[in-house]
C-alpha cells in the first residue's frame, strides 16, 4: 500500500478492483481493513474484499468475508449489501458447505435484516413471483 492518505489509500485498492486484478485487490483491501478498521471506508473495503472473492468464484471465502463485515460494520453504507451478498453465495454454493465452516448458517440468517430476506426469497425463487 502506497504511502499516501486513508482516502488515496482506498482509491488506490478500488482503482486496483477496476483493473481486474482481484487477487491484488484482495491483497490491498485487506492491507486496508486491518490497517484502518477503524476509518469510517473500511466497511466499504470490507465489502469489496469480498466482492474479490466472490468474482473469482471462492464463495466460501466470499461469504466469510462478507459475513465479518455485517459483524464488524453494522453502520457501513454497505451493511444491507453484507447480509444480501452472504445469502446470495449460500444459495449458489448450498448451505451444507456452510454448516462445516466455522461460520455456520444460523449466525447469517440471523444477521440478514426483513428487507434483506424478502428479497433474496424473490431472488431464489422468482418464479413463485411472475
């Protein structure tokens, strides 16, 4: 991570994701977070380590990250896009996968707010809706 501003920092990670090399934006993201846990864009660069993961198709690693952010960031402006992104890889990868990690299941559906559930159910189940 350059030496530069919180700020710079983060736009140096997210300019990192724009470019399409995730396994640095990971690496950069991450630096963030643990860096700056505490700043008021480390939410915002929790969600998009996650988002690392999950564009490369590591659903467990996304979902673990995503999860840590809803725990971690409950007042990020990307609080309902946690719970919704954690559901969403459940759904993809099966929740089976999840009850052996040390995340378990209940802990996510505990977390996911109404609005968050109603709409990943119309998500996972569009048909029932059309």
């Amino acid at each position: 991570m350059p030496k530069v501003s919180i700020a710079e920092q983060y736009k140096y990670a997210t300019n990192i994701m724009k470019s399409g090399d995730f396994e640095k934006a990971e690496i950069a993201f991450k630096e963030f977070v643990d860096t700056h846990s505490k700043h008021e864009l480390a939410g915002s660069a929790q969600f998009w380590y996650g988002e690392t993961f999950y564009i490369r198709q590591l659903y467990e690693d996304a979902a673990a990250a995503f999860l840590d952010g809803y725990q971690k960031y409950p007042n990020s402006p990307n609080v309902s896009s946690f719970g919704s992104e954690t559901f969403i890889v459940i759904d993809m990868v099966g929740e089976s996968s999840f009850r052996r990690s040390e995340y378990g299941l209940m802990p996510v559906i505990a977390l996911a707010s109404a609005e968050n559930a109603l709409s990943l159910f119309v998500v996972s189940f569009p048909t029932e809706f059309a």
